[in-house]
C-alpha cells in the first residue's frame, strides 16, 4: 500500500514543477515589452531545464511505483 501512496505523491509533485515551470515562464513574458508564442516558448527554454528535469524524473518514479504496488497488490491476492 505505501508504494501506491508514495507513487502518486511523486506524481503530484511532478506536476506541481511543471506547473511552476510555467508560473516562471509567465513571470518572465510578463516582462518582455512584446508578448507572442514564440517569445513563450523561447522563454520557457530559456528560464531552465532544472524544473522540467525533475518533472520527469519525479513522474517517471511516480509511475514505476504505481505499477509496483498495483502488480504487489495483485499477487498478494
């Protein structure tokens, strides 16, 4: 049960740094005197890849385990 409670937490947390990727890249076109897609998209690669990085490797971990508590779950039965 712990690996599924601890999977989704990482999960959440995954999603909590891509959404701060994005509150950081808005803070940053907020400042530009001119706003379109493309200065977006260049700011959000340009604020850092830490955050998205860890997006992944946290979401990544989330969901091996998930899995890993739902097969447990499933051969304990």
């Amino acid at each position: 049960m712990e690996d599924k409670i601890v999977g989704a937490l990482f999960i959440v947390i995954a999603a909590i740094f891509i959404a701060t990727q994005y509150i950081v890249t808005a803070i940053l076109v907020s400042n530009l005197p001119y706003t379109s897609k493309e200065a977006f998209y260049q700011s959000f690669f340009d604020a850092g890849y830490v955050l998205l990085l860890f997006s992944l490797i946290f979401l990544i971990v989330g969901i091996l385990l998930l899995v890993r508590g739902f097969t447990q779950h499933q051969m304990n039965k």
